[in-house]
C-alpha cells in the first residue's frame, strides 16, 4: 500500500466539512458536496484507511448539529462497503470506538448497506456491541440501539435476525423495547433513503411485508408481559402495529391474551440449544454428550444414556440467557389453566417429587413401567397449548414416568432441546401427540434446517429401529388420555430379604409409593426394595 500524501488526507477533510456543512442545513436534500466528498474518501480510504479516522474524528468533536453529518459519514462508509469488504474493519473499528456517535456511524452504516446487501452486516460485531451498551444503558447510545433494532427488523426472517432479536430481549429494558419493535414493525412500507449517486443507482433489496415469523410468537408475548412498565408499554403500543400490518396475527394475540394469566412469569432466559441446530439427530446426541462432559467432568457414552436424570442434566444457570420466548411457552399454558380454574398438575405429587429430589433422593423408576417421551408442536392457540399440558398432567397423575418439556417439576433446571433429546434413549415409548399444527407441519415442504422435533423423530426412528423403543402416535382429539391406551398405572413395593425371601404391598398408585418406599426400607435387615409396576394388561 502506496503512502497517501498528506494533501489527499486534507481533501477528504475539507469536502466533509463543506458536506457536513450543507447536510445540516439541507437536510435529506441531496447536493454535489456530499458525492464529491464520497468520491474522494472512496478513493483516498482504500489506499489509507485511516483517513476515516479523521473523519469520524471530526463527528465526535461536533459540539452540536451533529446528527446530518454523522449520517453522511455513515452513508459514505456504508458505499464504500458495498463497493469492497476491504472497507470491513473500518466499519468494525468505528464501532469499538468509545465515543457513542462513532458506534452509531457504525451501525448506520450497516444499516444502510444492508437495503443493498445483507451479508455486509457484521452480526458478530453487532451482537457484542449490543452485550457491550446493555452494560452502560442510558441516554448516549438512544440513537444506536435504534438503528441496531432496525437492522434486527430488516434481517427478521432469516437466522441472523432472530439471533440479534432474541439477544436483544434477552437484554435490559432498553433492548427489549428494541426486541419488540423488531419483531412488530413492517419496514416494506419504507422505502430506504439514498442521499449519495452510488446508492441511487444500486436497486435495494425488496422487503417482505409477510407477517413476523412463528416463532416470535412467545418471545413477543413475553415482552407484552414484561415485568418493567416501560416494556410492557412499548410492547402494547408495538402490538397496535402489528393490527394494523397484520390484522390476523393480531387477532392470535389478542385471543391469547384473553386466556393467559394476568400476571405473567418474569422469564431471564430460554431452554434452546446454544448456536445452530444440528444437520442430524446423531450431531445433536453428539454436541449434548460433549457439553455434559465438559459441565459434569464425567465421561457419558450412549449406552449410559438409558439411565440418565433431569437432574444429572440440570444447570445452575441458564445455557441461552438471550432470550425469553421459550421459557414464558413452557411455563403459560399451566398457569393459563390454573387461571380459569383447572388443575392439570396434581400439587400433592408435584411436592412429593420435588421434596425428594431436594433431599438427594433417585426419581422413582419402577420395574417393567413405560416412559413416554412426549413430541408436539408449539401451538399458537391457547385451546391446543392448554390441552397439551392439561394431557401431560393427566398422564402425571396416572402415574406414568414422562419426558415432557413443560413437567414443572424440571422448569427451573435450565435444560436445552439437546438435552431432552439425550433422555429419549430411556423412555420405553414415543408419544407424537397429533394436533393440527403437528400434522400440517409434517405435511409441509421439507425444510432446510432442522427443528428439535425433526431431531426427536429422528432419533426416535432409530431406536425403533433398534427395538429399543415404540412408537405411539396419540390424536389429541380430547386433552383426556384414552383409558384403553394409557390405563391408572398400578405399583407394588417388593422388599426382599437375605434369605430371599419377598415382601410385596399392596397394589397402589403413585401418590402412595413414596411412604410405601420409606416404610419398606425401614424394615430390619431389608436387603433391597423395588417398585414394580403391576397395572392389569389390557
């Protein structure tokens, strides 16, 4: 790289002042300084970068007036992006800056460049800019998380989106005002503003005016529900933007809203797996073991899996802190119902449960007893998502053993879907519970990527393959299980001596087992107590 003469650096400097001077008494109004200016920094930058340095110098040092000229150095930045990604670190080092109209300059210039070209967005850069300002909130950087909510917006439908939304409600208030405009706003309607000759005669990228996609459904109403007023209120006033870009998903809201509890969950934080999902559900069963070893020091192979516990999986803290959505859907439709009055949990053996696994007691698994892993869709409608936990609750107070993402006895144990995958290798059956959003999403196109149903049936159909497992698809026409297929479970508690001889109870439900447990273990010179499962076959 050829040295800049200092006279070319000095150009660049004196046609910005003339631009920054005319942007800020003709604002929007294009004018010949402004592409002059461009034209040389675009020349002079690629040779010497640091004259964007004295550039964005210039901008901080402003002492007012400053907004026009800070956006034409973004523009000129974005340009020259667009032009060449040699321009990358410009941008990236603009935004590691300290001053906060160098870091706005930054994500204006993402901003920009992405009307054009969205693989220009440093997502990277932009997520630990987000981590960064969440840690100093105020004032200063208003304009900067606005432009970092609008860039979440532009990029919603696809992965990089969805990362910086979810980042972002998962983040302080400020940033989950930013989350929940993201997700509402309907940027079509606005046609991006091109004040240079370069970006005139680029053609922008059409913006798709389809409404947000399925699964921002929870994380939005989780922002409706947000314990901080200034959230909450922002959220309501972003909802009234979604009736009027889309008045069917509002309705989904609204409808929602009238069910769930008035007092919603504060959530922190979501149970998904950290990064993308994996191409298969062998990957998957392969990252999960590899992250418990690396959380438990202990090496776990497939064959172990059998025998695996929410609580050897259990977390003293949230893996994806970056989100909310998944953890408000786990917990609302339990509480929704209890709400209007129905029980779907039975709390006597909920705190049976739960006392003895804080007392370091092993779960009940009784012999020759089924395991249901339970796989649905989420459901937007609050009729299916109740009726999905008021089944699973039914199956509770059964007494069957049950994988279900929603089992309130496990909420707070922060579990990815990867680690509920790893607990399919111990249940006896797979339960597909069929509503309508399960069978029109199997009937759907194939996708690219897969979904942690995806990863469950997968692995599912291997262990079948393998006899190690059952399928047992279930038609949720009724949140009542079917008596035929899944009768009262029915448990003996079988002592035995060293003479071997055995003591067996009575038969009894599950509510009854624990005491039944304890009694037998206190008998005198007991070698060992088992619970069986004797229900009647059908």
């Amino acid at each position: 790289m050829r040295p800049v003469p200092s006279a070319d650096r000095t150009l660049v400097v004196q046609r910005f002042q003339l631009a920054a001077t005319a942007s800020v008494f003709m604002g929007a109004k294009l004018n010949e300084s402004a592409d002059r200016f461009f034209d040389t920094i675009a020349r002079v930058g690629a040779e010497d970068p640091a004259v964007f340095d004295d550039v964005i110098a210039l901008v901080e040092g402003l002492a007012r007036q400053a907004y026009h000229p800070m956006m034409l150095a973004a523009e000129a930045l974005a340009g020259c992006l667009l032009r060449s990604d040699d321009f990358a670190p410009v941008v990236r080092g603009w935004a590691h800056r300290p001053h906060p109209r160098a870091r706005t300059a930054a994500v204006a210039a993402y901003s920009k460049a992405s009307d054009f070209d969205r693989a220009k967005v440093d997502v990277d850069t932009l997520a630990e800019l987000i981590v960064r300002l969440d840690a100093a909130p105020g004032d200063a950087d208003k304009v900067t998380r606005s432009y970092l909510g609008r860039i979440a917006c532009k990029l919603r439908d696809t992965d990089d989106g969805a990362r910086l939304i979810e980042l972002m409600a998962g983040r302080g208030p400020e940033f989950r005002i930013q989350a929940a405009h993201a997700i509402a706003s309907d940027l079509s309607t606005e046609p991006p503003e091109r004040h240079l000759e370069v970006l005139r005669a680029m053609t922008p990228i059409p913006l798709s005016n389809a409404e947000p996609p399925r699964r921002y459904f929870w994380l939005f109403l989780s922002l409706i529900y947000d314990a901080d007023p200034s959230v909450a209120r922002d959220a309501q006033y972003a909802l009234q933007l979604i009736r009027t870009s889309w008045p069917e998903l509002w309705n989904r809201f609204v409808n929602f809203r009238g069910r769930v509890m008035a007092d919603a969950p504060a959530v922190d934080g979501i149970a998904a797996p950290p990064g993308p999902y994996a191409t298969d559900a062998a990957a998957a069963v392969d990252a999960a073991l590899a992250d418990l070893r690396a959380r438990t020091g202990r090496e776990w192979t497939r064959d172990e899996l059998a025998r695996l516990t929410h609580h050897d999986l259990a977390r003293s803290e949230d893996p994806a802190p970056d989100s909310r959505g998944v953890l408000f859907a786990l917990r609302a439709p339990r509480e929704s119902n209890q709400q209007w009055g129905v029980l779907t949990w039975d709390p006597d053996l909920l705190d049976q449960d739960q006392q003895a696994e804080a007392a370091g007691e092993e779960p009940i698994r009784a012999v020759g007893s089924p395991r249901l892993f339970l796989s649905y869709r989420w459901s937007h409608a609050v009729d299916t998502s109740g009726g999905l936990d008021f089944f699973a609750g039914a199956l509770f107070g059964r007494g069957y053993d049950l994988v279900f993402d929603r089992d309130p006895r496990h909420l707070d144990k922060h579990l990815t879907a990867y680690d509920v995958l790893l607990l399919l290798y111990g249940c006896t059956h797979f339960v597909p519970l069929l509503t309508d959003e399960l069978v029109d999403y199997l009937a759907g196109p194939p996708r690219t990527g897969k979904t942690p149903i995806d990863l469950e049936m997968e692995l599912a159909r291997t262990l079948e393959a393998e006899g190690r497992l059952r399928w047992l698809p279930t038609r949720l026409d009724s949140p009542w299980p079917s008596d035929e297929l899944f009768p009262t479970r029915l448990f003996q508690v079988v002592a035995t001596f060293p003479d071997g001889r055995r003591e067996e109870s009575e038969p009894m439900e599950r509510i009854r087992v624990r005491a039944a447990l304890a009694r037998a273990r206190a008998i005198r010179d007991v070698v060992s107590v088992e619970v069986h499962d004797v229900t009647p076959s059908a």
